[in-house]
C-alpha cells in the first residue's frame, strides 16, 4: 500500500543523458600488439631454446649448495642492515647537530662512501691487509696496542660484512637524516618548551621521525639484499658464488644464473611484499598538519 | 608593591644581519596579564621565544621571578647557561603556540602528562590524575583518549594549554593561541584562557583578539619592527593611541 503511495509519488524515472561512447584509441590498440608480440616471442624464446636447459634448473634449485648460499645471502642482509642502522643513527645525529665539524665529519663519510663504487669498497676491505699489515688499537701519535694480524683478523666474511655494513651506514644516515628533518620544527619546539634536553626532544620525536624512515629502509633492505652478490668476488659462498661454483664444474652458466636469478627474485619480492604492508601502516597517520587542526571533531 | 614575574631589559636579538629586536624593555607584574599586539614580523614571536629561552638573545636581561634566564652573572658581563639549566628554566614557564604543536601520537591524555613524567619524574598515577582534572578544567573529560588528529582545533589549543599547565608554570606564554583556528572555535579557547587569568595566573599573551585584550589584559603592548612603540593599559593603547603607527594597526584590525 506504502509502497504504491510512494511509486506514484515520484512515476517517472529522473531524466537520463544520451550516453557518450568513447572513441577508441588508435594508440592503444597497437600498444596491445605490441605486447602480445613481445611476449609470444619471448614465450616461444624460452621454451624452444635448449639451452635454457630447464630440467637442469629444476634440478638445481634446491640444491642444498645452493639453498646454503641463499642462507649466507640472507643473514648478510640481516647483519648489514643492523649495523648500517646502528651506525646510521649517530650520522644523521651529527649531520642535523648545529657544530659545523661534527656534521662536516659525518657529511664528509656519507661523502665518500656514497661517492665510491661498492665494489671497490668490497675488494679494498678484502686487500686492507696491504695497507695495514698489523691492526692496532691506538691513540693518535699515542702508545698502541697490536691486536693481530689483519691477514688472521679480516677474514673474507668480516671484509664483506665491514664493507657493506659501512656503505649501508652511509645511506641509512641519510634516510634517517631525512626522517628527523621531516618532523614539524613545532614538534621540536613543544618538546623544549617543556623542559626537556637533546635526548628528550629525540625521543619524542623519534616516533614521528619513524612514519618516514621505515618505508626507505624497507627499499634499502631490497637493494642491500642484492648488493650483497658482489661479494661473490672475494669468494664468499653466498647465492651467487655458490652458483658460479657449481657452473665453473658443469659449464651450465645460464642455467644456474638463472637459479640465481630466480631466488633473488623471491626474496625480493617477499620484502617487497613487507615494505607495502609497512608503508599502508606508516602511511595512515602521515596527514599534514594543516587538515588536522580543522577536520572536525 | 606587587611582585614583578616577568623583567624584559633592553634585550637585543638578530637573525643573521637583521635584527629582529632592537631593546625591548617590559615589566609584568605577578598576576598581571600583558597583551602584546602589532604587525606581522614585527617580532612578537621572537620576543616570546626569547622569554622562554627558545631562542638565546644576544644582550640585555630576562628575569622570571628576578632570576636571569639562558645566562648568568660573570664579573661584569653575562655568559649562556648550560642547555641543563636553561631547559630547567624552560620547565618553570608554559608556552602556548599557534598551532597547537601536540605530539601527534600521544593521546590527548598523554600529551598531558609528557612534561611531568619525562621531565620532572613524577610518578604516573599522580600525574594522570592530575591530567585528567586538568583536561576536566579545559571542559575535555570526554576527549582524554583522543589522538589530536581526532580532536578539533579548538579542542587540540585547550589540550595545548592543559599540556603547559601541567608542569605548574610560574608564568604562561601565548602566541597567537586561536589565530589558527576557525572563528566559531575561538570562543572555546578564550574562555580557558579568561579563567586562567581569573584564577590569578600571570600570563604573557600575543593576539589579534581586541575584545579579549580590552576584557581580560592589564596592560597591552604595541610592537613594531622590534621596538616597543606603545604601552599602558588597554583604553589606553587601543581605543585612544597616541601613536600614529598604532592608530593604523588598531585601524585595520
Ligand atoms: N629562525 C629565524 N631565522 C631567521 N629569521 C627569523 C627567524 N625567526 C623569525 N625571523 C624573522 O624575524 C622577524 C620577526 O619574526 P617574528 O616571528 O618574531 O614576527 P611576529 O611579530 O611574530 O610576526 P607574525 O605576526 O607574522 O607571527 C621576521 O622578519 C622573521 O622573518
Ligand atoms: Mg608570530
């Protein structure tokens, strides 16, 4: 009964526009063949070809050499990145510190190990023992005190974990740095204003310095997870040393670069998947300040 | 006689080579709540920072309670306190900014309790039982578990305030305490402050708010490109200026 009251109130549908069709796009159309060109090619490439030599892939791919070097890749990326962060943290302190020496000093390392190939900093580490035969504690010009041989204490590992840990340092105090300089100057202000000191106003702006450091060190963990592949040149049995050792025997390289490839691609991936899931956490609070102050209540 | 809280002595202070203020002298009394007004960049902001040691001057005397702020006695001149000191001096005064500066993850609660934890030690329960009848007296017991993103302007300068006076301020410094806010959220914010001055705090106060100078201040200041261009009482300065700088401003106003 209502419901009739109703129809016959309002009979007639609102009055509908003349739909407009898009027009194709020339463009478009040959972008998709394109594609599909490309694509069949490669499919068909990849699956003629004898020399992908897929069986000899599957074969491999979890070879226990293999998935031993995939673990030595992955606890270097965990070790880089804890020592790139620790030592990161003091750089980006002393580069916002207002003495022009402290954060020359710090400019001047980010500088440098910015500035310089990875792979040269790798090999150099490996080679510090020309430069340095005996490592020493000391104090300049002071008495000192030999720890060893840097032959003995710089064994390869320790050169690869020193020479990645100090390029990650180099740019985690960078994003850091960012971070902090990031965090509204008010913040900083109200912290003072309650009395508080240099550590106290860090700690409180820590937090909010977070929301923007993690997502890039999400990318950075991804870069350092495949920068650590050049460690393969100072014989490190990682992923892709553990690799090149095996095809240096069978004379299978393409397969088992592609191995290689593969699991990189995985591993990747996963924290690819991490870092979005980090970055829709971090992101969510990341509204300015200025729609804040009048967003209702 | 009454006490003085606040002691302003030819003090100077420049950004590189401007100098922002150029011998500003102001005296307020304990009880006393000093308006200043004038253009912008004229140097209200800096004058405020400099009284809570925010900024360092480079000359001339603050005294809070008629002890020297950010420096001390040497011979015959004065040397900068250590950052320890000064920031405890920093403790003894509230500042109020015009936006707002809550810690945007804390909770209005926590906000609160921030100064008397991490800074003066006290213990927690009392110091949330304090917060929590101080967020009372800035009619917000029903936002304590806010996060200031939830909470409006008005609301978020009246968790400013209480956050300021929870470390039991000698003296309470604002700047520009609703000029960022929407006018039918000034209101709010006006009235904790005209109850603060009621309850006999002495309140050192930068506005544009006429009305609330001519109701509330003691005295009203006229700043303009880092001097003091006028001063007395409130009829005084803005209904019948002797100066023609601060006929203009009250003009525009
Ligand atoms: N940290 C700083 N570095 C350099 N110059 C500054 C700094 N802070 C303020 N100034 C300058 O000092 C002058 C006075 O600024 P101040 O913020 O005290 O003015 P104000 O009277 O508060 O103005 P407003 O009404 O716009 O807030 C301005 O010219 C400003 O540009
Ligand atoms: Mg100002």
């Amino acid at each position: 009964m209502t419901a009739r009251t109703v129809e016959s109130v309002e009979p007639h549908a609102p009055p509908a526009g003349r739909r407009i069709a898009r027009r194709p796009n020339r463009w478009n159309l040959l972008g998709v063949a394109a594609v599909a060109y490309v694509v069949l090619q490669v499919a068909s490439v990849v699956t003629t070809n004898e020399n992908f030599a897929w069986p000899m892939i599957g074969r491999y791919l979890f070879a226990p050499p293999i998935l031993h070097g995939i673990g030595l890749t992955i606890w270097l990326t965990v070790v880089v990145m804890l020592i790139g962060v620790l030592l990161g943290v003091p750089l980006a302190i002393m580069r916002i510190s207002g003495n022009p020496l402290v954060s020359g000093a710090a400019w001047c390392y980010v500088w440098v190990f910015r500035g310089t190939p990875l792979l040269i900093q790798v090999i150099f580490w490996f080679n510090i023992s020309a430069l340095f035969p005996v490592i020493h504690l000391s104090i300049p010009f002071g008495p000192s005190l030999a720890l060893g041989s840097a032959n003995s204490l710089i064994t390869p590992l320790t050169a690869a974990v020193i020479a990645l840990a100090l390029n990650e340092a180099a740019y985690m105090a960078e994003t850091i740095r960012g971070g902090l300089l990031g965090v509204d100057q008010g913040q900083r202000d109200a912290a003072r204003a309650l009395g508080m000191t240099g550590s106290g106003v860090l700690r409180m702006i820590m937090p909010q310095a977070m929301r923007m450091i993690i997502p890039p060190t999400a990318n950075n963990t991804i870069t350092t997870l495949k920068n650590t592949a050049l460690v393969s040149v100072i014989g490190i049995a990682d992923l892709l040393h553990s690799a090149q050792i095996i095809y240096a025997q069978n004379y299978q390289t393409i397969p088992l670069l592609i191995v290689a490839a593969l699991w990189y691609l995985a591993l990747t991936s996963l924290l690819g998947i991490g870092q979005n899931r980090l970055e829709r956490h971090f992101g969510k609070g990341a509204r300015p300040m200025a729609a804040r102050g009048r967003d209702g209540r | 006689m009454t006490d003085v809280m606040l002691e302003v002595r030819a003090v100077r202070k420049s950004f590189g080579h401007v100098e922002v203020l150029r011998g500003i002298d102001l005296t307020v009394p304990a009880g006393n709540v000093a308006c200043i007004i004038g253009p912008s960049g004229s140097g209200k902001s800096t004058l405020l920072r400099s009284v809570n040691a925010l900024e360092s001057v480079d000359a001339g005397e603050i005294r809070l309670g008629g002890e020297l702020i950010g420096c001390t006695e040497r011979g015959t001149g004065l040397v900068a306190l250590p950052e320890k000191q000064t920031a405890a001096q920093r403790a003894r005064m509230g500042m109020v900014f015009q936006r707002f500066n809550l810690f945007p993850h804390l909770t209005a609660l926590e906000n609160v309790m921030a100064g008397p934890v991490r800074v003066q030690r006290r213990p927690k329960d009392e110091v949330r039982r304090e917060a929590s009848d101080l967020l009372d007296r800035v009619g917000l017991a029903d936002r304590v578990e806010y996060y200031p993103a939830h909470l409006s302007g008005g609301q978020q300068q009246r968790v400013a305030i209480a956050r300021a006076l929870a470390m039991k301020p000698e003296l309470m410094l604002f700047d520009e305490p609703t000029s960022a806010l929407d006018p039918e959220l000034v209101g709010e914010v006006l009235d904790v402050m005209r109850e603060l001055a009621r309850d006999g705090m002495t309140m050192l106060v930068v506005t544009h708010e006429m009305g609330f100078a001519r109701e509330i201040a003691d005295t009203v200041t006229f700043m303009d490109e880092g001097v003091i261009v006028e001063h007395g009482t409130p009829a005084e300065v803005i209904d019948s200026p002797r100066h023609e700088r601060t006929r203009e401003f009250c003009a525009r106003i």
